[in-house]
C-alpha cells in the first residue's frame, strides 16, 4: 500500500492574493505602492527566454527549464509555449505543482531518496498516467528502491536516468553506473533513459583545475552514455545536463555525441537564466564571452550581451540617521543575499528618475529582516521617501522569498500578477 503524496494544490484552497491584487496599471517608481514589490520586465524576460531557445535549437538540443526558479506555473507553461520540451523539478512537491498546473513532461533532476518515497513516486505517477515524468538514480539502492515500488505496475514505464556527477549528487565512476544500468535494464515497468547530470557542482582552484574537473565529468557522462547505447543500441536515449552558467560547456562537450549518435538528444535544465540578475549570473555571462566555445550567426556568442536581467526589488528610503547612510525598507525577508549583496541601479523621488547611476554612488553593506544598509556619497542625495531600484544576484533564493510578483511593461507599468508556490 503507498500512501498518497500531499502537496499544496496550485489552484485552490489558498488564502486569498495580499491587497496589492489591484495595482495592475501602477508603476513601482512612484509612490502609490505598498513595498517593497518584486518585479520582472517582461520584455526582458521575454528576450531572454527567445535568446537562449534559439541558441540551444541551433545546436540541436532541447530544454526543460528547471521551474524551482520562480515556482511559478505560468512561467513553466509560458517557456512550454515558447518551445521548451517540458520543465524539471527538485522534488515531487514540485513535481506534482507542475502536473497539477497542466505540464505533462516533468524530468524530477534529483534523487528520490528511500524506499517510502519512492512509493510516494508511483502514487504522482499513477496519478497523471497521461503524463511523461522521469527521474533519476545514481546508485544500486537507488535503483533497487524504484524498481521495487514500480514492480507490477501496468501503465507507460517510469523513465530514469542514470545520474553521475562530481561535488554533488551522481555516480563518480563508469562501474558504479554500470551497475545501475544492469539494475534499471532488468525491469520492465522503468525504460532507462539515458545519462543525466550536473555540471554547475564542479569545483577548481585555478581556472585549469576547473577546466579539468569539468572535462573529467562530461568524459564520465560520454562513457555512461556509452553503456547504455550498449545496452539498448536501438533506443532513442537522452543526455542531460544543468546548463545554466556553463551552458556552453555543455553544448560543446556534449552535442559532438548528439551528432555523433543521431538517436540522441541533449537535453538542459537551465531555470535562472531566463530572469539572469546583477551578481552570479553577470560574471558568469562574462565567463562564457570569454571562453568563446558558442557560435552565433557567424560570431562568437555574446552572453552577457543576449542576456540582461529582468529582476528588480523596489523599496523606499525610510531613514536617513547620520551622514553617508540611507535605511531601506528591504532586508533579508525579501531578497536574496548568498550570493551577493543587492546593487542599487537607480534613484525616484516624486515619481521621477533623478539618479541613473546608483551603482557608482551606493554600497549597499548589511541587511537586516526588513531594513537594507545604503552607504551613499554625497553626490547621490538620498532622502526619506525615495524609491530606489535594486538588482539583484542569485534568482532562485530571490523568488522563494515571494507568494506573488509582477510583471512590468516597457513604461514601468505593472501589467500582470504572478503566483508562487513554494513549500
């Protein structure tokens, strides 16, 4: 007997949108809102988000952006819209949010851990028999635990995938996947799938350590690969990886074997990508200007050219207490701080634009809950009142810190509600 998964059911049952559900039409600049709000531009997104499918399509690879990001079912079906072949999940909460949201192609890019909750597993999946949900494994125990609760099952097979990695989760050695595909091969209620990793947990102290450990990893990925094409030379397999700041480590490690083995697809998981931000994601898009490893119309891909951020936090100056130091209402209930410090891009007061350049006048040094620390030269003028306009570094700690945001026009003007559903 498996007993039934519980989750928070998307689209009912839920407390009631906070009050700011009738501000559609205002703009965050000036004054008439409650903050402070997070917002993404949607043209930006939108760029963004044809940018980078246009790119992956180019090189024959597909994507299923990984919807942890924003936990945001309308996004996760807009990239569906946009081309993307499905969307990934963490976890089976995740999981079911998706399934339940009307997304039928749902790759869970983790382990499902126990036995337990691998029968919470067959309860989604016996759930939504119209769907196409897979998983991963990355030991014998693993497998073990899988084939045991899908034994028996009648129904389309469970796709897994074979996970190897290095500084995270994933099999470290061609043996050790190995006999995950003996195990996985020999049940008829699960079709391997292929061989799934992540490639975002590789570590190097010098940027040819870094290179090394990176190559050794996808060396691992074409040599599991390469097993399972041994093990089942008629099925078409797939191989996935992360690509989100080494996206194109990805494409030209892995795409060789795509065009190599005509019967196989690259698959990325990218998530944050699409919203990219001021911190993490900008020096990572410098990163891949400079290793020049992606082609596009007939140059070098730019990606911190292709990708802009689409994330703001907007807050007011609520206390100016001694010279040089400005207090906002934002603190650490509301933005996302492991990664770097929010960035202070521009200044309104009034309604309008009076500083463009905060970046060159503002640090912002500490955070608390609610309050945000703003050092300040003279030149900014920051007063109680004004609105700044933050960046942000690290997407996907930035959303989970909100149940709603809102998209914003190319005038500033909020055009739209969003909904999360984080746990």
């Amino acid at each position: 007997m498996h007993s039934s998964p519980h989750f928070r059911e998307p689209s009912g049952n839920q407390p009631e949108l906070n009050a700011q559900s009738n501000i559609i039409g205002s703009k965050p600049t000036d004054g008439s809102l409650a903050l402070p709000l997070l917002t993404i531009d949607l043209d930006t997104y939108r760029s963004n988000r044809d940018r980078f499918l246009a790119l992956i399509s180019a090189y024959g690879a597909n994507v299923a952006p990984h919807a942890k990001t924003p936990m945001c079912p309308e996004i996760a079906i807009d990239l569906i819209d946009a081309g993307a072949s499905g969307a990934t999940a963490a976890d089976l909460f995740q999981a079911e949010m998706l399934l339940r949201s009307g997304v039928l192609n749902v790759m869970i890019a983790n382990q499902i851990g126990g036995l337990a909750a691998a029968g919470r597993l067959r309860v989604l999946v016996d759930a939504f028999p119209q769907a196409e949900i897979a998983c991963c494994a990355d030991s014998t125990q693993a497998a073990i635990n899988l084939v045991q609760s899908f034994e028996g099952r009648v129904g389309n097979p469970l796709k897994v995938f074979v996970e190897v990695g290095a500084g995270r989760t994933g099999a470290r050695t061609k043996e050790a996947a190995s006999k995950i595909i003996d195990i996985l091969s020999a049940c008829s209620e699960i079709v391997l799938a292929g061989v799934s990793t992540y490639e975002g947990s590789v570590s190097g102290t010098t940027p040819e350590i870094l290179d090394a450990n990176m190559a050794a990893l996808f060396d691992l990925v074409v040599g599991t690969f390469a097993l399972i094409r041994q093990a089942h030379p008629e099925r078409a397999l797939v191989v996935s990886a992360g690509g989100s700041v080494h996206f194109d480590r990805v494409i030209a490690a892995l795409s060789p074997l795509c065009d190599k083995d005509r019967n196989v697809t690259l698959l990325l998981r990218s998530g944050a990508i699409f919203f990219s931000d001021h911190g993490v994601y900008k020096r990572g898009f410098q990163s891949i200007d400079e290793r020049r490893l992606l082609v596009s119309d007939g140059a070098a891909f730019k990606a911190s050219e292709a990708f802009l951020p689409a994330m703001r936090i907007w807050a007011e100056v609520i206390s100016v207490p001694e010279p040089g130091l400005a207090i906002a209402g934002m603190g650490m209930r509301d933005v996302s701080f492991d990664q770097d410090m929010p960035v202070a891009l521009r200044l309104y007061r009034d309604g309008k634009l009076i500083e463009a350049n905060l970046v060159s006048l503002t640090n912002v040094t500490k955070l608390n809950d609610q309050h945000a620390f703003l050092c300040f030269e003279s030149a900014a003028g920051l007063a109680i009142g004004d609105i700044v306009e933050f960046g942000i570094s690290h997407p996907c700690t930035c959303f989970d810190r909100w149940r709603t945001f809102y998209g914003i026009d190319a005038s500033g003007r909020i055009e739209r509600l969003y909904r999360t559903f984080f746990h």
